[in-house]
C-alpha cells in the first residue's frame, strides 16, 4: 500500500539553509547599520562638545578683553606693566580685569581680578583668575581649561597698525585687541578675537 505524500510537508534541509543564510544578510546589514549609525551619533557630540568648548572660550575672552582695567599687573621677578603677554611656544598673557558682584539692596559692587591665560604643561589651553591682585596676598585662584587639546596655538595682539605676535610690556600699553588662533583636528585654524574696551 502506497502512501500518498502531501504537497505541504513542510521545508526541504535546502530551503532551511537558504532562509538562514537570508536571515544572517539581514540581521548583520542590521547589526552594521547600527554601528554606524552609534558611531556617526559619537562623532557628532564629539563635534558638538568640541563647538561648545569654542563659543565658551571666545565668550570668556570677549568679556575679559572688553573689560580690561588699567591697573598695574604686579608679578615677581618681573617689571610691572598693565597688560603682560608673549608669543612663542608658550603663549601668555596677564591683565587685570574689573568685575561685578551683586551687594547689598540689589546693588552692583565692582572689584578687580587678575586674569592670565595660558597653555599648561599638558599643552591645553587655560584661563586662571586670581582675586589677589599683587603677588603675596592670599586669594582664590581659579583654574578652567578652556580647550583639553588644541593642536597649534598662538596669541596676537593689535597696537592699531596692525598684528604681532609679542606685546612689549610697558608700563601703560594695553592692545587695542587680542586674539587666540587654534588649530584642531575637526575645525582646522579658529580665531577667537576680541576689541579691548578702553
């Protein structure tokens, strides 16, 4: 007696092997996209943080160059100017800058700090403010890296016929502006300047 076979038995070992191998094409095109698609989200908050870091640096300079004071910048070893900067390897720059601070019955006192900006030994980028004013007195200082690892950076400083890149210091000399030019991998060269406000 015969058995009649139904045409509906159910899937071949061949077409087992080929609904797998299909479902693994999918399912690695899925796991790749995914990848990429994390990978493209790190790159943009890489960027977007980078971009942060910028607009903040250039916001703190512009407030700190705009509200220069002209007071004296005492520090030891060094003859006393208003403005102190160079160039160089090891760019700096001091300068004493006023400030406000809420007082009593909503009033506004203002007060002088001494900012600098420099690169640390790790190469970044900082800013540094100091309460104390004349060396020898006990303030707070504050430290805040501006950009964690900037490639080439140089400071300039504009005497009103044009750009370079040290600033004798003189007892009275304050730049008509300063910029900060830094090289990143993402951005290229970016020029953070700002007009003094005296």
């Amino acid at each position: 007696m015969k058995h009649a076979t139904h045409p509906e038995a159910g899937f071949t070992l061949v077409e087992a092997m080929v609904s797998l191998f299909i479902f693994a094409l999918v399912a690695g095109g899925a796991v790749l996209l995914l990848s990429q698609t994390l990978q493209a989200q790190g790159r943009v908050e890489g960027a977007q943080e980078e971009l942060r870091a910028l607009q903040s640096a250039r916001s703190l300079l512009v407030s700190d160059i705009a509200q220069i004071a002209p007071r004296i910048v005492r520090q030891e070893n060094q003859l006393p100017a208003v403005f102190r900067a160079s160039g160089g390897a090891r760019p700096t720059m001091s300068f004493v800058r006023a400030t406000g601070d809420p007082g009593a019955a909503d009033q506004i006192t203002t007060s002088l700090i001494a900012v600098s900006y420099f690169l640390d030994e790790e190469g970044r980028l900082v800013r540094e403010t100091n309460d104390a004013i004349d060396p020898g007195a006990s303030a707070k200082v504050r430290r805040r890296v501006l950009m964690s690892a900037p490639g080439a950076t140089t400071f300039e400083f504009n005497d009103g016929t044009g750009w370079r890149q040290d600033w004798s210091a003189s007892a009275y000399g304050i730049p008509r502006a300063v910029a900060i030019t830094v090289k990143l991998p993402r951005y290229g060269s970016v020029r953070l300047q700002a007009l003094t406000g005296l």
